[in-house]
C-alpha cells in the first residue's frame, strides 16, 4: 500500500538539477579542505605569535624611551605581519569549510564550491594589492637609499 494515497501515483525521486561530484572527486575535494585547514591553522598560530611579539616589541620600543615612529618601526612591521597573517589563515579556514561541504552535503556542491572560489578570490585580491604596495615602498626606499648615497 502506497503512502501517499490509495489514488496517488507513488512520489518520484527528488533530484536537483545542480552538478553532484563522485565519490572520487570528493575524497580530492575533502584532502584539498584537509591541507588548507592545517594550512589555515598554521598561519592563524603565526599570526597569533606576530600579535604577541609586535605587543613585546612596542613594549620595549616604549620603556626604552623611543618617541620617535622610527623606534616603533620593528612593532609596526610585526603588526602588519600578524594583520596579513592572520586575515590569510581566517579566508583559507573559510574556503576550506566550503571545500569540506561539497564533499559531505548533497544537492549543494556547486554553491559551496562558488563559495570556496569566492574566499579564495578575496584573498588573491587582498595578496595582490599588499605586494603592489611591497613593490611601490621598496621602489621608494632604494630611491631614498640612492639620493642619500649621491649626497655624501
């Protein structure tokens, strides 16, 4: 007997119109969000230690009695190491959750996979515009090395 009904035709098979992956290529996908989780935890741990030595490095800076930013210029540098270090991890930590669900979930793949590529487009475009600026300062600190050096 039917549950749906003694006059209802029985129910069809729900299927989604979305892409489902195979099996194999969800053991890829949940090794991929493995290795960008470890990864992502490393880099969140290195930024966690950037944080403290940028706190130790001011803290010194201060008690030596610099009042200058040139004297706060080591803390600075490890500041923004732990800002780019950790935004790196926490994206990476994001696109591998994503990664980890087109794995598990069904029905659900290609939003989760768009997902993942938009994390890590966010983070290329973040990556992209520091080593534009990297570029830009070095370029500006070997000008400044060379005109001090043509004046003495």
């Amino acid at each position: 007997m039917s549950t749906n009904g003694p006059d209802l035709p029985p129910m069809k098979e729900f299927k989604s119109a979305q892409y489902e992956f195979n099996d194999e290529q969800n053991r890829e996908f949940s090794a991929l969000a493995d290795a960008m989780r470890v990864t992502a935890g490393l880099l969140q741990l290195a930024g966690l230690a950037f944080v403290v030595l940028a706190a130790l490095t001011a803290a010194s800076a201060s008690s030596a009695g610099a009042n200058t930013v040139a004297g706060f210029g080591p803390a600075i540098g490890l500041g923004s190491a732990a800002l780019l270090a950790l935004c790196i991890g926490f994206w990476t930590g994001g696109a591998a959750t994503s990664f980890r669900k087109v794995a598990e979930t069904k029905n659900e793949d290609v939003w989760h996979l768009m997902n993942a590529v938009g994390s890590l487009r966010a983070m290329y475009g973040l990556l992209r515009t520091i080593i534009l600026g990297s570029l830009v300062l070095i370029v500006i600190g070997l000008g400044l090395v060379a005109f001090g050096m043509m004046g003495k």
